[in-house]
C-alpha cells in the first residue's frame, strides 16, 4: 500500500491547475446552488422521495468527475451532484428526475438520486451500499474482454459503507483482477446517525487498502487543491496499469443524511475541526490568497449559478407530469424509452 503525499507542486503547468481549480471552484458553486434548490422545492412539497444533499462534499466529488475523461465510468453516490455535474450531467436532468418530468433521463419511472446515462458511462446508483463496486467492476471488465484500453472506472461510498459484504467481495475481485477501479470514500464521521467508533476499529480507513493489496491515498476531503491533485495521481495510476486505488478522505456532511434529518447527533466538536470547514469557503480563501479570483468574479459566478438553475426549474415546472391513467408503465428497457431513442 502507498499512502499518498499530496504534492502541493502543480499537475501539469502551474497555469493548468489554475485553470482546473477555477472550473473545479465553478462546479461546486453550481452543484450547491443546484442542491439548495431542490432542498427548498422539497420543503416546497414540489419534490415526492428523499433529497440527499452534498453539502460539505462538493471539493471531493467534483475532483472525482474532473479526474476522468470520456469513455470512463462513473457511478456516483447520493450526495455527488458535483461530480455528476463536472462528469456531463446536466442540471436539467438532475431537475427533470427529482420533479419527475417524463422528458427526463430515467422517463419519470425512478426517483431522485437513481439517475445516469449509461450509455455515456454515467451510471444511475443501487441504494444498497457498496453495490456499484461490483456493477463497476462488471463494465471494467466488459472493456477488458472487448479490448477496450486505457479506460478506468470510479465509485464512491460512505464510511458506512465500507462495513458491508458487498464492500469486501467487490474490492478483493478488483485487486485480484487488477482492474482499473478507483474506489474513492468520504470518511464524514457517521453513517447516517452511527458513529465511525461505532462502525470500525482501525485507525484509519485507508489502512484496509493494505489488506486488499491495493494502493491507499488519504486526504483532507474539504480541501479542493489536496482534492484535485490526489485524484489525479490516483486516476492515473490506475490507468497505467498500477491496479484499484483506494482513497480516503477525511471531511464532515454539513446537513443531514436528507432534508428529513436535523443531524442534531452530530459531535458538536467536529463542526469546529479543520475538517469540518465548509469546502466552498476554503476554495474561496485559497482563490483570492493565489489571486486566481477577485471577489467579485465569484459573486459572479454564483449569480450565473443562481441563473441556470432557475431557468431549469422553470422549464421543467412547464413541462407536463406523467398521467398515471395514460402512461405505459414499461420498463426503461423499452424500445421507445431506452437510450438512443430520438425525444420529438
């Protein structure tokens, strides 16, 4: 196992990582405007189901969906609205899927977080935790049998997570078969309300890496530069040829497990930890100190945000809702309704 230390030098050309950081500050914002939307059409009773936030996770998921390129995979978790944004989702098919519009990508027949285009390798989630490593390891090795190379595919997962079967089985298969898979966890100290003392003895998850025989990587999960660059070197590796990489990081979900929950069992103590900072917030310090940013581009760029999320909760407000008496509840596997059929 290696523990990566995380090179505060560049990826690339200094001005190149400026440029990832500023688009990779520029999805979070979005995907926190687009997520403090829907928790208010929630409230609103526009939204039927859960509503999962990402707040406080953004930093990580969107240096996952930044770290591949098409032709990967990508099957996201609940609270990766960043990532599914900076992978090619668009906040239209987020909206249309948590309104149940029929013009969206699961046609009004599955709700919420359980969105994707495969075809694209965007993978729409099993709730049941850990579940995608497998479903991941499955496309990897469909590549591979192919002959489709230099592909790698990436999942990601709670620290609650990893205390499930579906975890230990789906992990060992990726090492055993080397496949490109980076598995990427976001230790936020609970599942749902159980504490990681409550979960796990070890003293850090990125030590099972070690058990695996995999390569481990651990970071500050709501510091966007630590972020970007350990996804990068894990994604890389991985499509060298170096196996499944492990990564860890080490952050606090700044809500609920869903806007039905108030979190009040959250350890006052880590809301005052470096780590439970808001992400957003060190991103914006580290913009204006580089002086990559002024301060006021970012209220700029926050107001586009405000802007393209609003203008897709009212198209998709116009559009027409499923008629329960008219509608052929067939399966998305339908010749009209699966991926590739022409919309009018």
């Amino acid at each position: 196992m290696v523990h990566t230390v995380v090179d505060r030098g560049t990826v690339g050309e200094a001005s190149v990582f400026r440029d990832t950081y500023l688009k990779a500050y520029r999805g979070m914002v979005l995907a926190r405007v687009l997520d403090d939307k829907l928790a208010s059409l929630y409230r609103g009773g526009k939204i039927h189901g859960g509503v999962f936030l990402g707040r406080g996770q953004e930093a990580l998921s969107v240096a996952v969906g930044l770290s591949l390129r098409k032709g990967d995979i990508f099957a996201p978790l609940i609270r990766d609205a960043a990532g599914r944004l900076a992978f090619g989702e668009t906040v239209l098919d987020a909206v249309r899927t948590y309104m149940g519009s029929p013009l969206g990508p699961m046609r009004a027949r599955d709700g919420n977080v359980h969105r994707g285009r495969p075809r694209e390798g965007l993978f729409p989630m099993v709730s049941h935790l850990g579940a995608m490593i497998s479903v991941v390891n499955g496309a990897l090795l469909a590549h591979r049998f192919k002959g489709k190379a230099g592909t790698v595919g990436a999942t990601c997962l709670g620290d609650g997570g990893t205390s499930t079967g579906a975890f230990h089985e789906a992990l060992n298969q990726a090492a055993v078969e080397r496949l490109p898979l980076i598995l990427v966890i976001a230790n936020n100290e609970y599942a749902y309300s159980t504490p990681t003392t409550s979960q796990f003895a070890c003293e850090n998850l990125v030590d099972r890496a070690i058990g695996y025989g995999v390569k481990g990587h651990s970071l500050e999960g709501n510091d966007l530069d630590a972020c970007l660059k350990t996804l990068h070197t894990a994604v890389e590796q991985a499509r060298s040829g170096q196996g499944p990489q492990l990564v860890v990081a080490k952050l606090l979900r700044l809500c609920g497990h869903g806007e039905h929950d108030d979190s009040n069992y959250v350890d006052p103590r880590f809301r005052t930890a470096p780590h439970g900072r808001d992400c957003l917030k060190v991103a914006e310090e580290h913009l204006l100190q580089q002086k990559w940013a002024e301060a006021k581009a970012l209220e700029t760029w926050r107001n586009e945000a405000i802007q393209k999320v609003e203008e897709a909760v009212a198209i998709v407000q116009r559009e027409p809702t499923p008629d329960p008496y008219k509608e052929n509840w067939c399966a998305l596997s339908a010749k009209h309704l699966s991926e590739g059929y022409d919309e009018p």
